[in-house]
C-alpha cells in the first residue's frame, strides 16, 4: 500500500471504532414497567437512533434532531434536520418538541437520551426575550474569536432552556439513560453538546466574562438577562438529576488506539501523542512538523517506520475577509509549509464527522511533494495559509479527504506517517 492508502486506512479505523452501532448496544438498560421514550441531539443522533432500534426489543417512540444531511434510517424514532455550526429555526423547533415529549413522563417511564458533538447548535432553544437570530449571531462571532469549546458552551448554557442538564431536568422524575459519544478534549460530559443531561457550575458572570475576554458583540437584552440570571444551570446536585445516569461510550481514545493497531498490523510503529490537543491549529500543525523532523533526523522519540497519532480539538481565530477551510486543512497546511517537502513524512488530519468546519471535506491528506504540486500551479501555499484558504489549495492540487457524513463524531484525527 501507498503512505496515503495507508493513512487512509488509519482515518477509516479510527471512524469505524466509533460508529453507534458497536457502542450503544451493551450500555442499553432494561425495559421499564411503563413506556420507553427516545430523544438526542448530535452528528451522530439519528444513527444512534437506528442503533437503538436494531437492539430494543420492546415497543419504543421518540425524536431526535441531527445535522443536515446526517440523518439514518429508523422506524419508530423520528429524526428531524437542522443546521450546524449556526443554530436555525429547525434546531429551535427540535429542541422545543424533544422538551415537550419528555416533560408529562413519569417514574415508571424510560428515556434513552442519544447526545453526540454538534449538539449545542441542534438543539438551541434561547431564553423568552432572546431571539434565535440573536444567539445565531453570537454563535458565528464565537467560531471566529479562537475561543475554546469550554468557553463556547459557558455562554450557551447560560443561554439556553435545554442544556446544562435542562433535558434531564424536564424529563424527572423519568428515568434518564444518556448515552454520550466525545467530540471535546478531555472526554468531559458537561462539555458534549453543552451538557443536556450533566449538570453544572457555570455561572451567568463566567459568561459575562467570556464575552468580554473576545470582545463578542451583543444587545442589551442578553447582558440583562445574564446580570439577571433568571435561568442558571441545574447544578450536580439538584434532585430532577438523581434518576439520571450518564455513559461514555465512545471517545477519541479509542478511535486512536484502533488506528495504533491497524497501523502496527502494517510494520509501524505507533505513538499516541494525545487525545485532547487543543490550541491555533497552525501552531500545532509546527509543532508536530518539529516532531516528525526530529524523528527523521534522530530516530526520537522513536525510530521510522512509524506513525504518530493524535486527537483534539483546535481552533482558527480569523481576521479579516478569510476563505475556505476548517481546522483540520488548516493544520494540514500549517505542517505543510514548515516541513518545507521534508522526504518520508506524510500526513492525513481530518474530522470524524466527515466535515472539516463547513465545506464538503473530512479534511486532507499531504506529502513531501505537496508543496511542489502547488508551485507547479502557480500556487504558494504560505498565501493561502495567510488567508485561511486552505480548501482551496488543497482541492487545486487533488489532495481533499471527502467521506460525506460518518454518522458518528469524536472530533479531529491526525497521524503523520514517517517512513524508514
């Protein structure tokens, strides 16, 4: 096989390790005496409905809400569509009805609660007297600041009547079965999808702090509300959670770790880097430029042929008019131009989801080559680093990544292979 081949290989194992329907089944509980509702929110919601399905045996209704044109196939469960990163009225709607179909239920009753990444724009529902069109604009402006996923979800909570544990709030005293696959650094429950059934200490004054720190633009109404602090979140200990248990049961870790074995399995030597990195994704993509040059010129922290793995989340702040690309082309691009053609070192970073931010790419693949592919274009890569244009440069010379949608999401993926 081709280095590309191969790191191809390594992205689909790591996708495959985290697909719904290997994870959900052993972490179902037992049928309740009375109904069994299903509800969720996420990338990768309608295929865990689906997995659902395939593994109940008893008779199930519900409603889920995932992204446009990540829906699945299910028969008793329904799954609406709605846009993501920027929440729409679809979302709004979704996040309103799952809140109706959990609130008259009683003990005897059962909610699956199916929660994956993407799910804080899914299923927005702003407080009375803040607009969608508000918590919309807010949303665009955070993707653009360089603010962490943990910042991000501190000002959605607090705007919010869904997350920061508000679903299982609604649903008491049902009991709550939420099952939660990781797209966050760090694996924290609170932090996926902004936390619908996992309660929480944020506080209206961190929010108000958050958009300080990234001087985020916003009417009046929303600080009022948060000096107000009419709807703080449901912390850990508030009764409406003691019915609720929440699994992990699919997370980055484990996506690296089948990706380490596949590529044991074809002679290299594997290194788990991280799984929670974080961070500009152009500085990282140097950072580990600096770590696959020090194993070609010094066989450390360990000797080729071998593979270097890692997961996380970074972020790209913009400035300016940018073009196209998300994180993930963009550390591709980054690494790129500090390897400078270094011989032997292929990359491939995308994300599990199947979408690099918003186009239509899971993310890239590079090689020693790459950057002569470019200037045999006219092209110059560092431009198009300078404009956040990765996309572009990576679709002019045919190295884009594309699986469409996964249907599962543990966030980004990256492994530089070095040959011997």
């Amino acid at each position: 096989m081709s280095p590309t081949e191969i790191l191809r290989s390594l992205f689909d194992a790591a996708v495959a390790a985290a697909q719904p329907e290997h994870r959900i089944p052993e972490f179902l509980p037992a049928p309740p005496p009375g109904k069994t509702v299903v509800v969720g929110a996420g990338k990768s919601a309608a295929a865990m409905a689906r997995a659902v399905e395939q593994a109940w045996a008893e008779p199930l209704e519900g409603i889920v809400v995932t992204r446009y044109g990540h829906g699945d196939k299910t028969t008793n469960i329904e799954v609406l569509e709605a846009a993501h990163p920027v929440p729409d009225v679809n979302g709004m709607a979704a996040a309103e009805r799952i809140l109706e179909t959990v609130t008259p239920l009683g003990a005897d009753d059962l909610v699956i609660c199916l929660i994956s990444g993407g799910g804080s724009a899914l299923l927005t529902l702003p407080p009375v007297g803040i607009g969608l069109d508000t918590l919309a604009e807010l949303n665009q402006q955070l993707l653009r600041s360089g603010a962490d996923i943990g910042e991000m979800n501190a000002l959605r909570k607090n705007l919010s009547r869904s997350s920061g544990g508000r679903l299982a709030a609604a649903a008491y005293p049902a009991r709550v079965v939420s099952l939660l696959i990781s797209d966050v650094p760090g694996d924290n429950l609170r932090a996926i999808a902004s936390g619908p059934t996992v309660g929480d200490t944020v506080t209206a004054q961190a929010a108000l702090h958050i958009i300080q720190k990234y001087n985020l633009s916003v009417p009046p109404a929303v600080v009022a509300y948060l000096n107000d602090n009419l709807y703080p979140v449901v912390l850990p200990d508030d009764e409406r959670l003691s019915t609720t248990t929440n699994h992990l049961i699919a997370a980055p870790q484990q996506s690296l770790e089948a990706a380490a074995q596949v590529a044991q399995e074809m002679g290299y030597t594997p290194l788990i880097l991280g799984s929670a990195m974080e961070g500009e994704a152009r500085q990282v993509g140097i950072v580990h430029a600096g770590m696959a040059q020090q194993v070609v010129q010094y066989g450390q922290p360990l000797a080729p042929p071998c593979v270097l793995l890692s997961g996380g989340e970074t972020t790209v702040t913009l400035t300016g008019k940018a073009g196209r690309g998300g994180r993930n082309s963009e550390f591709l691009l980054s690494l790129a131009v500090a390897l400078k053609g270094q011989e032997k070192v292929w990359a491939i970073a995308g994300d599990t989801d199947g979408i690099d931010g918003s186009e239509d790419n899971a993310g890239a693949i590079i090689g020693p080559a790459i950057l002569q592919q470019g200037r045999d274009r006219g092209l110059k890569a560092s431009d198009f680093l300078a404009a956040h244009d990765s996309y572009s440069y990576f679709q002019a010379v045919d190295a884009l990544v594309k699986t469409g949608p996964t249907l599962t999401n543990v966030n980004d993926f990256r492994a530089l292979l070095i040959d011997a």
